[in-house]
C-alpha cells in the first residue's frame, strides 16, 4: 500500500508529493553517479503542508518523509519511491527512522531551545538514508524568538536536508519562513470518505463509521476517536446537552463549572499516567532512590520537569474545552442550518430532536450571537483568560441569545 493512502481525499497533495519524491530520488541518484541533474525539479528544501483541522497535515508529512526514505528495489526498476512496506518507509512512518525527525509538542509553545537543538540536526548528514528529514508538526507554536533561530536554517540549508512544516494557515508562520517554503494547502475530507477510511482501516461497523465521521464533519482523529471511545462519545453526549441547560443564571454557571471540571478530569487523567512514569525515569537518571531523598545539585532538573509538566496540563485543559467548544458550535451550526431551511447534512442528527426545539425557539440572528460567543469564549482561551471566566461568560450570552 503506496504511503500516499494515508491521504484521506487529498488527491491533488499526494499527486504533487508523489512527483517532488520522484524528483528527489532523481537528485540523489544523479549526485550518486556524477550525471547531471534533472531540469525544472519538483523537489525543494522547504515545504510547508497548511490545512484546518483534521485535513491530515502530519499525515501528508510523514508519508512524504516516507517516500523520500524508500528503499523499495522496486525503484530500481522505475517504480516510484513510498511503497509502504519497505524497512524506509515504515520506520519513517513510525518515527524510528534515524533521519526522519518527527517534532511535536504537548505544551503551548516551542522555544527557541528546542528549535537550536533541531538546527543542529539539520546541519548533519543524513546517518542511514538518502535526506535528513525533519518534521514540525507543530509550526504554528514557535515562539517569536525560535522562529528567527529556524528562519536561519532554512534560508541556507544542508544539501541533504528536508524541513517539512505543518501550520493550520500561512498566517500561523513568519511571513520570513513561509516566503521560504513551498506551500501545500490540505482541505477537510469529504465525510463520506472519513467514514469509508474507518471502516476499512479501523474495521469500525459502516453506521458507526457514517455517524462519528459526521458528527466531526471530517475530522479524520476526533472521528476516529469517537469511533473507538465510549468515554468520548460520553463527553460528546454531555456537551450537546448543554444548550438545553442555560435558562436560568444557575444553569448557565453550573453548566461552566461541569464543563470546566470535565476538562480538567481529562488533564489529570494524561497526568496521573504519563508525569507519574516521567518523574521516576528522571529519578533514576540522576541517582536517586524511589521514594528517597534526591542527590545534591538535581533540585533544578527536577523544578524544570515539574515546570514542565505544568504547562503540559494546561495545554491539555485547554485542548480539552476546545474540543467542546468545537462540539458545541457544529451543534448551533445545525440549528442554524434549520432554521434558513439549508439543504446542508447535519451533523448531530443524534440530536434532532433538541435541534428542531431550538430552531424553533429563536430567529437565527440569535443562533448566530450564539455562534459568536463561543468563538469570543476560544478567543479568550487563548489569550489566556481564566477558563471559568471565560466559559461563564459564554454560557451567559448563550442564554442571552
């Protein structure tokens, strides 16, 4: 299976990777032999893969990384280079390939520590395969300072090297970086193809398939997740019910605070599972003893993974109440649809029945205010506004209306 399958209906970005990979094994093969180079190549040092989403940025990167890592013998003989199966391509996919470096990150942003340490990778020779590789799936969180250290190495690269970025718009990138890469825009997949995608991949049952990948309106993760998760359909449930539960001010701020304490379940949850394994791993490499004191002078290793950890959690919380915010407005989407008496699928026909309630309870100018509170309240988190404020507030202009 050709890499370029894990493109969910991005057929035009797999036909344009697909000839820069063909290219790009033309480029060494010619550096290899001493012949010349061919003309007018699709291949560059610098790509950047935007997209909402959901759109498979990181996937259309890997399979990219994959493709130029191919040791497939099949290439020999003019078959293309990402076959899928080859020992390049599928530790490139897995993230062992040991010149694919795949960067991502669970806290807010990137630093400029983080990002020195990449540039000096990228300075290396590739160790095993034909281009050292590396993937930032997480461009658009490069803070002001990294993105300088970065624009330093992509203006004059490796001959060997490849950057692969992935933002949700140009607008997330320094424009000095993104004037230096090739660009790729990835669009939302059709739900039906989503929803095929799971059932052929995940064995996941069609009607189950059809209704998580509609309910996410193409979000091949979230449709993914709520495919296999009862606890995220739970959450799901639990967040298009919330409309129903703002007529009074009580409602509104009790409906926060169970959103807002949902969220943080689901923080200390990752927490109580991954900071528990870090702290100990951590222990050991300084020399302590589980469960004794620390050695002298590791009292800064330690401050700086509980600071870490920190930022981590707030990441998660955040990420968390996005993902309802995100619900709750495909949610008020629908009622809108309704009520302009729009041809457009619903997405939470589980709920058709609180839809058509709504729909009918206020002109769609409200819906619309409605939509505009919830975008303010996201607004908010990321400016970093307390989340029970923020929520509250939102709350209170969705029953305002």
């Amino acid at each position: 299976m050709p890499v370029w399958d894990d493109l969910v209906g991005q057929e035009r970005v797999a036909a344009q990777l697909d000839a820069a990979a063909r290219d790009a094994d033309a480029l060494v093969t010619a550096n290899a032999t001493n012949a010349p180079p061919p003309e007018a190549s699709k291949m560059t040092h610098a790509w950047l893969f935007t997209g909402p989403p959901g759109s498979g940025r990181a996937t259309a990167a890997r399979a990219f990384a994959a493709a130029l890592q191919c040791v497939s013998p099949d290439r020999a003989l003019g078959g293309a280079p990402g076959c899928g199966f080859c020992d390049g391509c599928h530790t490139s996919l897995v993230g062992t390939h040991a010149d694919v470096e795949i960067v991502r990150t669970d806290l807010l942003s990137i630093g400029v520590k983080e990002t020195r340490e990449l540039v000096r990778r990228a300075q290396l020779s590739p160790a095993v395969g034909r281009w050292q590789v590396i993937v930032l799936e997480d461009a658009d969180r490069l803070t002001e300072g990294a993105g300088n250290v970065l624009l330093k190495a992509v203006e004059e690269p490796a001959p060997r090297t490849v950057w692969l970025l992935c933002a949700p718009s140009l607008e997330d990138v320094l424009p000095t970086i993104r004037s230096r890469c090739r660009h790729l825009t990835l669009r939302t997949p059709a739900v039906e193809a989503v929803a095929d995608m799971l059932v052929r991949r995940d064995g996941i049952e069609p009607d189950v398939a059809a209704g998580a990948a509609r309910a996410t309106q193409g979000h091949i993760d979230r449709a993914r997740r709520l495919a296999t998760d009862p606890r995220a359909r739970a959450r799901r449930a639990a967040v298009l019910k919330l409309p129903l539960r703002v007529e009074d001010v009580g409602g509104c701020l009790k409906a926060a605070q169970e959103l807002i304490d949902t969220a943080a379940e689901d923080t200390k949850q990752l927490a109580e599972e991954v900071d528990a394994k870090e702290t100990e791993e951590l222990k050991a490499a300084l020399g302590g003893q589980s469960g004794g004191r620390m050695p002298r002078g590791t009292a800064g290793a330690m401050k700086e993974l509980e600071d870490r950890q920190k930022r981590r959690r707030t990441r998660t919380q955040r990420d968390s109440l996005d993902l309802a915010l995100t619900d709750l407005t495909g949610f008020y989407r629908d009622v809108l649809a309704l009520q302009l008496g729009s041809r457009v699928a619903l997405a939470n026909t589980d709920a058709q029945d609180t839809l058509e309630r709504l729909a009918r309870a206020a002109p769609p100018e409200s819906t619309l205010r409605r939509i505009d509170a919830i975008a303010e309240c996201r607004g908010a988190l990321d400016r970093n506004v307390a989340p029970l404020l923020a929520v509250e507030a939102m709350t209170m202009a969705l029953r305002a209306g």
